[in-house]
C-alpha cells in the first residue's frame, strides 16, 4: 500500500486549473522527484499533501488517511509523522537555530531538556550545522538554512519528508552537497 | 444607481465579513489562552507572553509616560482658563482627575499601543505569512492562533490596563505641577482633592474600558497580519491599516462605552 496516494486531483484558483485530474502513488521508502516548470504546479501539489490546501476534487491518502476529509484532529495528527522544508527554509527568525530544531520536540514530546538538547545536536550534526545551533536564521548562508530547515523537518523523526525546491538558489557545489545529505538521510 | 447600492453592499458585506473574522479569532484566541497561562498552560507560551508584555508595556512606558504629562498639562491649562473666569481654579484638580482616569489615561494609552505595538503585530505575523513561517506552524501541527496570537493577547490584556493606570498618574502628576506654580496649591491638598474628585468605580470603569481597547488593538492587528497576501508590499499595507482600524475601533467602542455609562445614570 503506497504511503502517499492521490487519486483524481483537481486544484483551481479563481477558476483557473493548475492541477488536473493528477494521480501520483509513492511508496514506502520511495524518493520521489517532482520535476516541471515554473508554475506547473509542484508546490501545489507539495501544498495539497501537506494538507496545507483543499482540493477541488479527489482524493489525497497519506499513510491511510483521506486528508482531503478528515477532520482537523486526524490532519494534526498526520502532521505529526511529515516532516516539511519549504522552499524559503521558513525558519522562525525570533529563535535560534537551535531553538528552531527543539521546537517540534519541546511542543509535541515531554522528553528533559537534557534529552532535547542532545536530538537537536544529533540532527544539526546530521546535517553539518553542529557548530551553528546559536546562531540566528538571518546570520546564516542560504545553504545553512535549507539544511537547517531539513534538521526541524526531522525533529521529530518522521516518515515522510517533503523538502520543496531544497536546493533552489544555492550555487551548484552547495546544492550538490544538499542533495547528497538527503540521499544520506534517507539511507540513515 | 444601481451601482451606488451595489457598491454599498459590496462595503457592508465587506466589514460585515471583516467583523466576523474578529470575533471568530478573539472566540479561538480566548480558547488557546487557556495554554499560554502560567502553572497550567504551556510554559513556553507563557514565556512569549511575558516577553510580549515587556514589549507592549514596559518598552513604551516612557512614551506613554511622556504623553500623559503633557496632555495633563494642556488639560490643566486650558481648564484654568476657563474655569479661572468663574473664580473655580479648585475644579481644575476634579477636571484633570476625573478626565484622565474615565476617558484619556485609558485613550491615550489605547493610541499609543496601537501605533507601536498594533502596527508591530501585522508586521510580524504579515511577515511570518509571506516567509511561510505561519504554514511551517500548521504542517508541524501547531496552531498558529494558539503560537502567535494568544501570548500577544493575553499580554495586551495584562499590559494595557497596567500602562493606563501609568497614565492616570502621569496626567493627574502634570495636573498637581500646574497646579503648584499656578496657584501654590500643595501636593498633599491635590491628591485630597483628587481622591474626593474620583472615586473606584471610576478606576474600575478605566481599567475595563483598558481590558476592551487591549482587545480590539491585538486582535485587529494579528487579523491584519493573517490576512496578509501575496510579497512584502502587503505587508505594509497591512500595518498601516492595522494602525488606522484599531484606532478607529478604540474610539467608537470608548464613544458606546461613555453614551452606555451616562445614560444608565453611573456617570
């Protein structure tokens, strides 16, 4: 059973049809690459997984669950097992990175302190921003904030991750280091 | 024709649906406070909170400070010109004490934290809308009412009245100073005098009509942040129009409040 599955999509706004009738399967352990022009619609269909957006019409299953339906209790409950990067890394600007990354756990988790402290060096080490964790998001590169948004994005251990346009903006040698680290996660 | 009433429908229909959205948001935010509460609530709420009310009230302390004293030496003045012609400088005291603590401490205070602190809520929770940071809060199933708005609201709630009550002593402090150099008045007959002129429904009156204005500054201005759309150049608008719907709000709600207060006979 695929883990995410949509089924007849149909996304409009004011009138104007950006998804059409899109069916799209992924499966467990699948990574999956959207790929199109600008506009084309991949961050709304990003959108529409995440629940962020309701369709038209059809049908979005995330780990068995219809969230074009459910109600808000069962989307907040999805959320919980996605992990999101958006494109502008959407990092809370009045906390440091560290605090960006502990923000899932502290809200969602009644780990110690002690415990937070050490899952959120493990996942800015996993991706190379051990060293930065007090540093604010506006003193950081915009690689630095992609992987620091990839790090929140696994606070919580989740089994999906959605990273829209990871590597948009960046020169290639960073991007190609981006790509590697998600090739990196997901084989962790 | 047809146009002037389609248009004035499209208005109504308009602020009809812009009120709705306030009292929506204040029913949700008055929910979610439950969580930013201290000893009950979550006590990382609690801490925006307070960080929130150093912001709302003790950073604009001294403007508010500074205003009163000077509008309590204007009311003062302009009170002793005219009261002075009836040989009725003594009702200055009752003028400045009753004026500041039923209607200007609350107002001015009303004014100065929409222009700071309403206008600084559109833009922050504008800004958080345009980087996406309010649907990072959603997908990691945190309600953004709940994160952003209720530390803001629950601190304009404790802010504001204490900011107002800062107010009324500034004003009423102005009023003794004229009062001195004008007619060698003493400070202990003044504040003999003022406790005689007020008394504690008034207070209590200024400080609900606070808790009020509190409300429709954080409120409006967060809606005008949620409803931010598209680029920063909305922003902008956003806090502009936070600043002119919150002052405008203040107004007619302290304008129904006083018609409400004198015409059931409290004042």
């Amino acid at each position: 059973m695929p883990i995410i599955s949509v089924r007849g999509l149909v996304v409009e706004y004011d009138g104007r049809r950006v998804l059409n009738e899109l069916n799209l399967d992924i499966e467990r352990g699948e990574t999956m690459v959207l790929l199109g022009g600008s506009g084309c619609g991949k961050s709304t269909l990003l959108r529409q997984i995440i629940g962020l957006e309701r369709p038209k019409s059809g049908s979005i299953h995330v780990n068995g669950t219809d969230i074009t339906r459910c109600s808000k209790s069962d989307l907040k409950k999805m959320h919980r097992s996605i992990g999101v990067a958006f494109q502008s890394a959407a990092l809370f600007n009045s906390l440091n990175v560290e605090d960006n990354v502990a923000l899932p756990l502290r809200e969602h988790t009644r780990l110690a302190d002690s415990v937070i402290e050490l899952v959120v060096w493990f996942k800015l080490a996993a991706v190379g921003l051990a060293d930065h964790g007090k540093l604010f998001p506006q003193e950081l590169s915009g690689g630095m904030k992609k992987r620091a948004a990839v790090a929140r994005a696994l606070a919580l251990g989740p089994e999906i991750l959605v990273l829209d346009e990871p590597s948009a903006g960046l020169d290639p040698i960073v991007a190609a280091e981006l790509d590697e680290l998600i090739l990196l996660l997901k084989g962790a | 024709m047809q146009n002037v009433f389609e248009s004035v429908g499209e208005k109504t229909i308009e602020h009809l649906d812009y009120v709705g959205s306030l009292n929506i948001q204040w029913w949700a935010t008055l929910r979610a406070m439950l969580h930013s509460l201290p000893f009950v609530g979550n006590r990382y709420r609690w801490r925006a909170a307070v960080r929130q009310m150093l912001e709302i009230g003790v950073d604009a302390m001294s403007m508010v400070s500074l205003m009163s004293i000077c509008t309590g030496f204007i009311f003062a003045m302009q009170g002793a010109s005219e009261l002075g012609r009836f040989g009725a400088l003594r009702y200055v005291v009752d003028l400045v004490a009753v004026g500041f603590t039923r209607e200007l401490g609350p107002l001015m205070t009303a004014i100065a934290v929409s222009g700071r602190s309403g206008s600084a809520f559109a833009a922050e929770i504008g800004t958080m809308k345009v980087t996406e940071e309010i649907d990072s809060l959603r997908v990691m199933a945190l309600e953004p009412i709940e994160f952003v708005l209720a530390p803001k609201y629950l601190a304009a709630l404790i802010a504001v009245p204490c900011l107002s009550v800062v107010a009324n002593v500034c004003g009423i402090l102005a009023g003794a100073l004229f009062m001195f150099f004008s007619i060698r008045l003493t400070p202990v007959l003044y504040v003999r005098y003022v406790f005689e002129a007020i008394d504690l429904r008034d207070v209590v009156l200024g400080l609900i009509k606070s808790v009020v204005f509190g409300t429709i500054i954080a409120q409006v201005g967060c809606l005008e942040g949620f409803r931010v759309h598209g680029g920063p150049d909305s922003v902008g608008r956003s806090t502009t129009s936070a600043v002119v719907k919150s002052t405008f709000l203040v107004i007619v709600a302290d304008a129904i409040f006083t018609a409400i207060f004198y015409f059931t006979g409290k004042h």
